[in-house]
C-alpha cells in the first residue's frame, strides 16, 4: 500500500494523462499492470504526485541498464560482466537464468529487454523461431544469433560406463542428473527420447533437477551422478568427459521497439567474435560463425 504523505498532492486520471502526456486510456492500462503508483478513494483512482515523480526517475535510471532474461550460458554470463564493467556505472547488465521458455514468457510480459533462448521446436526440428512466432506474435522483435553451442552428455572422466546416447543411460541404469522444466537442454532431451520412443520413467533420477550446466557437471564430478545433459564448454571447467549428441543454435531476442535504442545498440555492438574471443583463448563446444547475424526481424 502506497504511504501517502502530509497533504501530498493527488492527481486525478486525467490530471496525470496531461502530466504525463499520455490519454486517460493508457493510465487505466497502467494501474491495471501495477505499473504506476496509485491508490482507489471512494471508488476513484488517485496518483500521489510525489510518488509518481520517483517512479519516472527510477524508470529513466532503469532504461539504462539491460535486463536479459533466460537461458544459462556460462559465456553469455561472461560477456554480460565485460559490458557492466566497461559501461559501468551509466549501464549495467542484469541476468537471470530462468529457463529459455521462462525468458520468453518473460519478455512478453516485458519483464525483461532481451531474451536467450535454445528451443528446438518438436514438429519442425527448428530452432528457437516457431516457438518465439507462437508465444510473442503480433509483437515484433528481433533475433540475432549469439553462438552456436555443442550439447550431449557430460560423463565422469574416461566414460567408465562407456555411455554414447541416451539410450545407454537407461541400458546402463545409470543415475541421471536432469535440468530444470523448460530449459532448452530439457526440451533437447525429450526430443532425444521422442525420437527413439524412450520413456522417461525407465531413465534413474529423471527428476533430480538442477538449473545450470555447471551444476550438471558438479553433480557427475562429486559422484551424486553418472551422467547428466549438459555443454561442452563444462569440460573446460571441471575434469569431466563429453559425449556430443547436437550442435544447437544459441539466440538472444529483443523487441522491435528496444532495438533501434541507443543503450541496446551499445550491448549488441558486444556480440562480435572478435570482442568473444578476448573473454578466453579456449572456447571448447562453442562456434561464432554466426555470431552477430540477425536471423529474424519482425515487422
């Protein structure tokens, strides 16, 4: 509940239309999102004029920053902290690795400026672009290529249950360390198990879940799991083994309307190889021969 403060000024729906230059229609929208402050007086919408002037500075201050929301990728991550740094303090990158389904939902709930997003559509084989078209159209927006990313299973090193498909898990009865529910690597797996007519019930810890990649790794590393789905670049990090199984394509998605903004210009200006490799000299499982492309544009 809004505090209002000694005789604060009250602004009616049609004051704060004209303050904010906006029609009456889009303030309703806007207590409707619990976007705007607001309080309901006798049954009439008021808007605390103080509180209003705090909530524009907070969002000018926040239009500065970027906000991306979804899918977990240890070198988006890094790329993410060389832009904070460098464009530090007038830009700052936030992330938060929800899950590529999540981050879309997301972004059309405009919680987010731009999403990441690994999602290999079941009927088309594609990636990311009939699923984005069912979830975000009419809305238009942006897809630009970020990498392209080898995926399969990570196995504890030497592979000592000589695991090469998913198949082998469940021959093996080996323990199985999942990811979380509408991650890219989840759909990835039950594309695999679809494919070979695999029922997940007979696969051993299917619904022991982690968020992350490296979490995956940790899991098969420390010896709470024999195999899980994970990248390669894992490999890099803990001494682990690989199994690659597909080769997927890696996007990140901004709305239209953000796209031509000069805070995103600056960001997408960082999706560039040569920018990427400084991050590492070794960037086992990914491949940038894309990196930069606009794969879709809506109008």
């Amino acid at each position: 509940m809004i505090k209002i403060e000694n005789m604060e000024e009250l602004l009616t729906t049609k004051e704060l239309a004209d303050f904010l230059r906006l029609n009456e229609k889009k303030i309703y929208q806007l207590v409707k999102e619990s976007g705007i402050p607001h309080v309901r007086i006798a049954g009439k919408w008021l808007f605390p004029k103080n509180h209003i002037i705090r909530w524009i500075d907070e969002n000018v201050e926040r239009e500065k920053d970027i906000r991306v929301i979804g899918s977990d990728d240890m070198l988006l991550a890094r790329l993410l902290s060389l832009y904070s740094r460098e464009n530090f303090p007038e830009s700052i990158a936030f992330y938060s690795s929800v899950g590529s389904l999540r981050g879309i939902q997301s972004l059309s709930g405009k919680k987010g400026q731009a999403c990441c997003t690994h999602l290999l559509d079941m009927e088309t084989g594609e990636y990311n672009l009939p699923i984005l078209n069912r979830i975000l159209s009419p809305a238009p927006y942006v897809v630009v290529n970020l990498w392209y990313r080898k995926q399969g299973l990570i196995v504890k090193k030497g592979n000592p249950l000589s695991i090469k498909a998913i198949g082998d898990v469940i021959e093996k009865k080996a323990r199985f360390v999942n990811r979380n529910e509408g991650s890219g690597t989840r759909v990835l797996l039950e594309y695999f198990l679809r494919a070979k007519d695999l029922d997940e019930k007979d696969i051993i810890g299917f619904t022991d879940v982690v968020n992350t990649h490296l979490e995956v790794g940790l899991k098969v590393f420390f010896g709470e799991a024999d195999v899980g789905m994970g990248i390669e670049y894992v490999t890099h990090l803990l001494p682990v083994d690989f199994v690659p199984l597909q080769e997927e394509r890696f996007d990140l998605v901004v709305p239209k309307e953000l796209w031509a903004t000069s805070v995103m210009k600056g960001f997408i200006s960082y999706i560039e190889p040569m920018k990427i490799n400084k991050l590492s000299h070794n960037l086992p499982g990914y491949n940038l021969k894309d990196t930069g492309k606009i794969v879709f544009e809506g109008n």
